[in-house]
C-alpha cells in the first residue's frame, strides 16, 4: 500500500472520529480529548527520556495531564468546584518531591520537561473544554456548545489545506521561506494561501451559524487560529530539531504521532480561548 494511500486513510479516520466525537455528545468531546491529552504528553515524555536523557516519570506525569484536563470539564461544565483541582496539585508536588528520592543525575532536567509537558500539552487540552461548555444563566449550569471548539479545527484544517495547495502551486513564483531554521518547507506565500482560506471559512461559518457570532468576529477567530496554529507547528518542529527525530512517534501511519497531528492546536487553542475571551468583555 503507497505512502499516499496510507496517509489519505488515515486522515479520513482521524477527522471522522474527532468530528463525530464532538458532534455526538458532550461525554464524547471529554473521553476523546482525555484520551488525546494522555497520548499527547506520554509522547511527550518518552521523547525527553529517549532524546534528551532526561527521567520524567511518565505515569504519573500523564495522569497529571488527563486529571487536569478532566478537573477544566468538571468545573467549566458546573459540576464540580474549584476543589476538582487539588489531586492535579497533589500530582504537581508529588514530581517535586520525588526527585529528592530517586537520585537521578540531573533532577532539574526532570523538573523542567515534566512542568513543560504540563503546560504546552496538558494546559491547551483543558482550555478546550472552555469553548465547549458555555455558561447557562437560566439553569445556572453550562450548556454544551460544539461549535466553538470544533471551529477551531476547522480552521487548523483549512489553513493546512490552503497552505500546502498554494505552496505547492507558487512556491518556485514566490520562494521566499517563512522560517527556513526550523521549517524549509514553509513558504510564505503558503502562509497567505491558508490565511485567506481560513478567512473564506469564516465566511462559511457566519452564514451557517448566524447569530453566535458577527462576521467581523468570525474573521478574527479565523485569523487567530491560523497565525498562532502556524507558530504551533515551527514551534514542535524546532521542539523535534533540537531532540534530533523526524517524527514524534508512530501512533497514526503516514502522519507521525500524536504531536505531530495536534501541534497547531497546542498555540491555537490557547489564543482563541484568549481572543473570545477578550471579544466577550469588550
């Protein structure tokens, strides 16, 4: 079977699964991206250890992960307090401590990649449950709302799509690189293609969904999504240049690992978090 055909089925799976989890049911949206948090900084982990001689104890550290990402749902969806959080504390203390016991040669190597894992991989997770569970003054609760969070693939989506179609197709027109350091396959004409893309999307969304956001809004999700999921995927890919791997693991044929599918996701979440945060208070 050809490289082409592996990677188009498996891409397909991979959207089917992730669309239909989020369409079908907040319960759904939570186990799938529990499960995708938990691969993600496993990943994570076994990279720093096999790569960078560092000890991070993966259990604990992707449990640490999944909890965080379950105590954000529990609490952003009403059902639990800000008490869900203090087993993640625990588990943030217990990697501190440790250290003092397992005598590994260099404990703060360890430190900084199990609290790096925490915060690029656990935390972007977890604020994914903030766009889909919207507060509800009527019943006091949250509503679970899919739109928010399955847009925001979309649009990683889209500007993947445009960009490798416009770099593909102009790239020796216009050669000009966005980050030759890290990424020389990265055209800025690429970069612009999957932009307006994005913003065409936007579009799309508007006039499906009318009446959760305006079209100006739309605009600036989409162009949040697309600038900050690009610095996403230099910033993996200057994570992999430095640990010397092409790929961060094998998990999805023809399309690396876990990582590697979501790390446009990992800055754009994040900012769209931030960028309808701040829409919604101004």
């Amino acid at each position: 079977m050809s490289n082409l055909v592996v990677r188009s089925f498996t891409g397909i799976a991979f959207v089917a699964v992730l669309v239909g989890s989020i369409l079908l049911s907040p319960l759904t949206f939570v186990f799938l991206f529990a499960a995708i948090t938990g691969l993600c900084v496993w990943e994570f982990s076994s990279l720093v250890n096999t790569h960078a001689e560092a000890s991070v104890n993966r259990l604990i550290n992707t449990a640490g992960g999944v909890y965080l990402f379950l105590a954000f749902a529990a609490y952003v969806s009403g059902y639990q307090g800000s008490e869900v959080f203090i087993p993640y504390l625990v588990s943030l203390v217990y990697l501190l401590i440790s250290e003092l016991y397992l005598q590994q040669s260099d404990p703060l190597k360890d430190w900084a990649y199990a609290f790096a894992s925490q915060l690029y991989v656990a935390l972007p997770f977890a604020l994914l449950t903030t766009l889909a569970f919207v507060a509800d003054p009527l019943t006091g609760g949250a509503a679970y709302n899919w739109l928010l969070p399955l847009s925001v693939f979309i649009f990683l989506w889209t500007s993947d799509t445009g960009a490798y179609c416009c770099g593909s197709l102009l790239r020796r027109r216009f050669p000009a690189k966005l980050f030759e350091r890290v990424s020389p396959n990265k055209s800025w004409v690429g970069s612009i293609g999957g932009g307006l893309l994005c913003l065409a999307t936007a579009a799309v969304l508007n006039a499906c969904f009318p009446g959760n956001m305006s079209l100006v809004q739309w605009l600036g999700l989409a162009l949040t999504v697309c600038v900050f999921g690009t610095w996403g995927d230099l910033v993996e890919s200057l994570l992999k240049r430095q640990l010397g791997v092409k790929d961060s693991g094998t998990l999805f044929p023809g399309h690396g690992g876990a990582l590697d599918r979501f790390d446009s996701a990992l800055l754009a979440i994040p900012a769209a978090v931030l960028y309808l945060y701040t829409i919604h208070f101004f």
